[in-house]
C-alpha cells in the first residue's frame, strides 16, 4: 500500500523543467516604471460655512499609465451603518464626484442636510492602479460650520436707546436648532464693552444709553443642538446716535438760551468797551468836515470875479444903539419910577386932547 502510494506520488510529480517555468511565470515583476499603488490623496480639507460644503484636496502625481488620473469621493451616514456610497446624482441631487479630473468636491447647494453627521473619503485612480483612501472625520455641519455674521441688520435710534431688527445667516430649521443673537456694544472712544444676550428674539432693544452719544455695536448668531453651542462670526463693528430724551432736550434748550445770552452780553460789552476807549478816534472818523463857504469856493474856481469888492462895500461900522443904566438909592428908585410913570401916562392923554381941540 504503501509502495503505491509513492509510485502515484512520483507519477503526478511534474518534471523538474515543467516546475522551473510554473516557478518562473509566479514570479514574474510588474513592467519597469509602474508602481505598484498610487500615492493617497494629502492635505484633504472640508470647508464649512453656513451651508457651504466642500472637500478638497492636494494633486496626486500621476504613474507612467496613459490612461487619466481621477479621482472617487465616497460618503457615509451615521444611520447607514458603516456603508459607503458614491457620490452621485443619484444619491446627492446635482452632485457628481466619482471619477472626476478635479481636486475638489463640492456639495453646495444641494449638500448634507445640516443636522445629519457625515463622513467622507476620496482615493485615487489611474487604470487599474488605485490609491489608498484618505478620510476625513465625521461632522455635523450644525456643529462644525462656520456661522456667518447675521443678515439685514437695521438700526433705529431712539431716545437713550437702540432697537435692533436682524435675520439669521441662513434658513434654520428651529424644530432642530435653537438660534440665538449676541450683541456687543460700546461708547464710541472708550473700551468699556458690554454684552446682550444670548437672545433668541430677533429684535433685541439696548437701553439705557446716553442721549446725543454714538455707539458702536456688533451682532453674532448662535447655534445650538444636542447640547452643543456653535457660536458665529461678529459683525464688522456699525455706529449709531442715540436720540435726545425729553430732560436732555430741556437742558439743552437752556444751554441754548444761557449760551446766546451771555454771548450777546459778551460782545456789548465788548462794544461799550471799545467805544469808549476809542472815543475821540471814533469822533475824528465820523465827525463831518468843515466846508467852504459857497461865495469863497465860487470865489476859488472863477478868481476874477468882484466878490471881494462887495466885501469891502460892507459898512465898516455897525449900527449901535445906546443904553444907558442909571442905578439910584432904593427911595429915590421909586420915586423915580413914579415920576415916569406918570409922565408917560400924561404923553398918551395928550394926543387924544389934541384930538379932541383939533375937532
């Protein structure tokens, strides 16, 4: 039994030449200059940004195949238990990454819905040749994204305040989320910053503020899910006025009225001041001066006429009458005074006797 074993054992032996070359064909290398696997894919980033979705990654060096370098992206849901899928259209609508030339993916606008938690990978492709795939780790894009600033900021200025009215960044779906606003805001030229909020009312009222003072202010959204707070960008920094309140508008008005008044007062003294200082300068401006006779000025422009002739014509003497004044001792004044009276009252009946002889 046993020598027959042996004989079928030499019998199914191949021959020495047959094993050398069966040898020779198991062994045989690839073709000179072909690697056997294409680098993995490096420097893979993920962008998020509000809904913003999109992979990238670095340019893989292509092998001496002729054929062309692509590359495949896959995904995978948290709920799909660990399978992976090509990113198609007909998986993710509008979106085609498998087997592309580009060295990125992006899912915007039709991408992962926000509040779903994803993985993706992406490898390379050359021929036959493939690469090891690079993976990137599961997010939310809820969590994970960057929230922009909030849109559609308006500012209204009232009296000692400021009322805010904003939108989110983007559509989020409250049943989810819990959205939230941060305001931050400041004298202007001071570093005295105070903070509102979180505040899930999109208008958001700052009082308690200086009337007639301008304020600066930035405005954040704020995301929450699962416990998780994902707080955004600010705003760049806006300035408003606030109003003037009723008591600011009374002080004001008699700031006004003091002001005036004093300024007023101010300048006529000022006046008087001067004016009397300058008193006689003043006189000597103002005052008119003395002018030519007309005879004389007629006399300078036409000399040859005989107005000094008529001049020297002018009686030399002036015609005076006497008064006499006679003083006399206070008796004799009277006694004086009696016999005149008395001599011109006989010189007024005396015309009248003629008068009367004469008839």
């Amino acid at each position: 039994m046993t020598r027959r074993v042996a004989a079928q054992s030499r019998a199914m032996r191949p021959p020495p030449l047959l094993l050398l070359l069966l040898l020779g064909c198991g062994a045989a290398a690839p073709p000179t200059g072909w690697p056997s696997q294409l680098p993995a894919p490096k420097n893979v980033k993920l962008h998020l940004y509000n809904t913003q979705q999109v992979l990238s990654w670095d340019p893989v060096t292509p092998g001496e195949d002729p054929r062309p370098l692509v590359y495949q992206v896959q995904y995978r849901l948290a709920s799909s238990h660990k399978t992976w899928s090509d990113v198609i259209r007909d998986n993710i609508p509008y979106v085609n990454c498998s087997n592309i030339m580009a060295t990125k993916c992006d899912f915007t606008p039709f991408g992962f819905p926000m509040h779903f938690t994803v993985s993706l990978q992406v490898r390379a492709k050359q021929g036959e040749l493939t690469s090891a795939w690079t993976r990137v780790p599961q997010f939310m894009p809820y969590q994970n994204a960057t929230i922009g600033p909030p849109q559609n900021l308006k500012v209204m200025a009232g009296e000692g305040s400021l009322l805010l009215h904003l939108s989110p960044p983007f559509d989020v779906h409250r049943a989810l989320v819990k959205l939230q606003y941060q305001v931050r805001y400041w004298e202007k030229g001071t570093d005295d910053i105070q903070t509102k909020g979180p505040l899930g009312n999109s208008s958001i009222n700052l009082e308690d503020l200086k009337p007639l003072r301008v304020y600066c202010l930035q405005v954040r959204a704020q995301i929450e899910i699962h416990g998780i707070l994902n707080s955004g960008l600010f705003q760049n920094a806006s300035c408003y006025e606030t109003k003037a309140t009723a008591t600011s508008r009374l002080q004001q008005t008699i700031l006004i009225v003091v002001g005036t008044f004093s300024l007023l007062s101010v300048l006529m003294g000022t006046f008087l001041f001067l004016f009397l200082r300058y008193r006689g300068l003043l006189k000597y401006w103002f005052h008119t001066p003395p002018s030519i006779p007309l005879q004389i000025e007629e006399y300078l422009k036409e000399p040859n006429q005989p107005i000094l002739e008529a001049l020297d014509n002018s009686p030399k003497d002036d015609a005076w009458d006497s008064v006499s004044i006679i003083s006399f001792p206070e008796k004799e004044q009277k006694e004086v005074f009696q016999s005149t009276l008395n001599q011109s009252t006989n010189e007024a009946h005396q015309p009248e006797e003629k008068g009367l002889s004469s008839r």
